[in-house]
C-alpha cells in the first residue's frame, strides 16, 4: 500500500495522431480543392465537371487518410524541418501528378487541348490543394510529436524522480550504528560471566533478528504485527541491558493486527524515548507503547519516563556494579527520529507527522499515518 515501487513511462494515446485533427485536415482540404477542382475540369472538357469533382475530391479524402498517419509521424516539422519541407514538396507535386494523369485516362476529356496541357492545367488546379493538405497533416504530426515528447520527459522526471526517493528510501533504512550492536554484545558477555547462558543465547538471538530486519527488510511497507515484532525483539535487548529499570506496559488496538505501516516506523521512536530517557535513570523508568487505528489514520505512540538529576545519574553509574558495559555510550538501530520523519514525508507528504508532547517527568510521542497512500 505505502511501497515506492520502480515505475516505468506509461504507454501514451498521444504517440498516435489524433484521428479527430486528421479527419478535420483532410475533410477541409478536400472541400476547398472542390472549386480549384471544377474549373480544371471544365477546361479540359469533362463532362458535369461539378459532380466529378466532388466525387473526385471524395477518392482524393480517402488516399489523405490512408497515408496520413505514416505522413504525420515520418515528416513532423518538429523532428526533420528541413528535410521535411523538401519530402512534403515532392510528395504533393507527386500526388497532383498521379492524380492529374490519372483523371486525363479516366475521365475522357473532350477538350481542344494537348495531353501534356490537360495535364498540367490539372496539376496546376490540384497542386496547392494537395501542398496544404501535406504541410497541415504534417503540422498534426508535429503537435502529436510534441505532446509525446513532452509526456516522455514528464516520464523520465518522474522515474528518476522515483529511482532518487527509492534509494534516499533505503539509505535511510540501512543505517545501523555499531554502539548499538556493540552494547548487546557487552550485554551478552556480561549475562556470560554472571553465569546465566539463557538469557545470554536469547540477547543474542534477538540481536540477530533486530540485525536481520534492520537490514533486509523488503519495501516500505509490512504488516503491524511485524514491525511489533522487532520492537518486542529491540526492548528484549534493552530488558536485559537495564533490568528493572526499564518497565514496558503495551496497549494495541485489535484493528491493528490487519493494518500495515512503514517499516521501521515505531522502533525509532522507542528507541529515541531509551536513550534519552531509561538510560538516563537510576530509578525504574516506564516505556508505554500504544498502537491505535482510526477511520484514516493509525497512531503509533511511546509514552517515556524522563531522565533524572544528571548529577544523580552519573553517581548512580559509578557505583552500579555493571558500569563497564552501562556507560558505554547508548547505541541503537541509528534509524533517529529525524531519519523516521524524513521517510514518511517521502512516502506521505503533510499528511503524516512525528509529534512530541513533554508532560510532567517524560515525552508522549505520537506517529501519525494516514491509511491511504499518497496521491504522488
């Protein structure tokens, strides 16, 4: 629902000339070549040459529209200019000749005149008939041509304008900080030396799920149970790295378990309210998750203790009997709150936010996403 996929230009109507401006052309010019038409049969003797002539032009009609797509795509102005007016010469005087010499053999003109005169006083009546028929479908050419041009440039903007949002997309979802993984593996080994292998194996087993998910997540979009899933697995690290000073209570709509969201869109910010918040303290401190769905939104919220006096905190760490591996400096994912909303406003625009309200002694933050995807 909210992936970013790679998108290709759409196949355009426009790459077709427009069957509404071809038949306009061509029915226009053959009404104005009737007159021209008329009086050079009346000169070479045809008989009811105004009849003839309408019924001529009609035949004349239907050759333009047979050839007017090949014309209109092979001669647009906008693509050969030059060559293109040389061709629509030679191709007009060519029609007046065939179609001249065609009517001389058909139509049994009884004039006083020479073949070659015939001839040519019906090239002459058809010659700029057909020249303005040539150069008008070519004119319908060049607008088609640059309307697909246009829409063509429109595509490649806006597949490179994807490719670039795909990959800021991934590049923001790929950093992991080293503290991170280096603070579980401290954690790990002093779960090691206490003795307790269980909790140790497990530290490390949600360690490399955390890894794995950070880092091989397919699209932007997964299933809520999931992204709680990782969450549940980074808060498993973190209990066993602060023990009872860190305190967890949940709150999850049932609606969310069919909802989808942003990776990584809740981790960041439980991460954001540990570092500044539980690692901080010497007393417990409480994380409250709460997921919840509306009509268009869903809100993904972390309600977190703050920290304590910093004097406190730092004699606290002093003293603890695991300061080697608490005071390490505080690591996670690296994802950030600014990286998570960066990301959103790339998927969503204006219509997701990351909101931080302070109350007394901690920070509610709020991650507000809209249901429906983006309209871009």
């Amino acid at each position: 629902m909210m992936q970013l996929v790679g998108m290709e230009p759409s196949p355009r109507l426009v790459d077709r000339p427009a069957w509404i401006w071809i038949a306009l052309t061509v029915c226009t010019c053959a009404f104005i070549g009737v007159a021209p038409q008329v009086h050079a049969f009346e000169v070479i003797g045809v008989a009811d040459a105004p009849a003839v002539a309408v019924r001529w032009q009609t035949g004349v009609a239907v050759f333009w529209a047979l050839i007017a797509v090949p014309l209109a795509r092979g001669w647009s102005l906008a693509d050969r200019e030059g060559r293109a007016l040389v061709g629509l010469g030679v191709l007009a005087f060519a029609v007046s000749f065939a179609s001249a010499w065609l009517a001389w053999a058909l139509l049994e003109p009884t004039g006083p005149y020479k073949r070659g005169m015939m001839i040519a006083e019906l090239v002459s009546g058809s010659l700029p008939t057909h020249g303005l028929t040539a150069a008008l479908l070519s004119l319908v050419g060049s607008w088609t041509n640059g309307k697909r041009q246009r829409a063509r440039a429109a595509d490649r903007e806006a597949l490179l304008a994807a490719h670039a949002t795909r990959a800021e997309l991934d590049a923001l979802r790929e950093r992991v900080q080293p503290h991170f993984v280096l603070n579980a593996l401290n954690t790990i080994a002093a779960l090691a030396r206490r003795g307790d292998g269980d909790a140790a194996g497990d530290v490390a087993a949600d360690l490399g799920e955390v890894l794995q998910y950070s880092l091989a997540v397919a699209g932007d979009a997964i299933a809520f149970d999931s992204e709680r899933a990782i969450v549940e697995r980074y808060l498993a690290i973190e209990q066993a790295r602060f023990g009872d000073r860190l305190v967890v209570t949940w709150e999850i709509d049932p609606a969310m378990h069919t909802t989808r969201v942003p990776a990584l869109s809740w981790q960041p910010v439980v991460e954001n309210a540990i570092r500044h918040g539980v690692a901080r303290r010497t007393s417990p401190g409480v994380v409250a998750l709460a997921a919840r769905r509306a009509d268009d939104h869903v809100s993904l919220l972390v309600d977190a203790d703050g920290p304590e006096h910093d004097d406190m905190s730092r004699a606290a760490s002093r003293a603890s009997p695991d300061a080697a591996h608490e005071t390490a400096p505080f690591g996670g994912l690296g994802i950030g709150e600014a990286t998570l909303e960066r990301r959103l406003a790339l998927l969503f625009g204006d219509r997701a936010a990351v909101t931080r309200v302070p109350r007394p002694g901690g920070v509610l933050t709020e991650v507000r996403i809209p249901l429906a995807p983006s309209a871009a």
